[in-house]
C-alpha cells in the first residue's frame, strides 16, 4: 500500500516548489519515453538534463496535487467511517459533500460508477 506523505512533508514540497502549474497526463507520459530513451543509451546525459529542468518542476506539481488530495480524501473517508462507527448515520452524499468542499469533486466519478453498476444489472437480468 502506498504511504501517503504528511502534511509536513506535502508543504515542505509546496515550499520547494513555489506557485506552479501540474503537468498535464500527456507530459508524464512523455516524461517516462523520455527516460526510457536516456535508459536505452538513445539520449544523452546533457539533452535528458535539459528535459528534467524543464518538465520536472510540472511533474512534481502533479505529484503534490495527487498526494495532497490523497491525505484529504483519506481523511474524509476515515471521518465518516468514524462517525458510523460512533452510531452515527452519515449518508453516503454526506461525505460525497465534504469531498466537494474539500476541493474533490467525485461527482463525475459517481456517475460514472453507477452506470457500470446499472450496466452490470441489466446483463445479469439477461443473461
């Protein structure tokens, strides 16, 4: 299981970074040909350098907007698991809500889900 970085660690890596924007998937992609290629010998040590100087910054931003929503989403789910645990009856849009105002927004995610699970439904039904 991934370890999820602290809080400490996730500002000390805001603060390395500075105001930025995080690479799109595409740039990750690319970064990863980009090393496979330094692997292989087909690019050089000087021209991969210049590559990381330029996409690394981006890549690591993305990598702290993951992580960063990670501990957040952990933490929601690990308060709302707690409060059922504590007899109380948290709905399942009540945590869909505090996602969302915690900057998550899994309302395309729901939808998405429960087109799969209407989809499996109806293929069991048939068949």
């Amino acid at each position: 299981m991934l370890r999820p970085s602290t809080p400490e660690q996730l500002a000390a890596l805001a603060g390395e970074l500075g105001a930025g924007h995080s690479a799109a998937p595409d740039l990750v992609l690319d970064a990863a040909v980009i090393y496979e290629r330094r692997r292989r010998g087909v690019l050089d040590a000087h021209a991969f350098g210049r590559y990381c100087d330029t996409a690394l910054p981006w890549i690591l931003q993305r990598l702290l907007a993951a992580e960063s929503d990670l501990v957040t989403l952990r933490a929601k789910v690990a308060e709302h698991v707690a409060a059922a645990d504590l007899g109380h009856d948290p709905a399942p849009r009540d945590l869909l809500d505090d996602c969302r105002r915690a900057g998550i927004d899994l309302q395309g995610d729901t939808a998405d889900a429960a087109a799969v699970l209407e989809a499996q439904a109806h293929a069991h039904a048939i068949g």
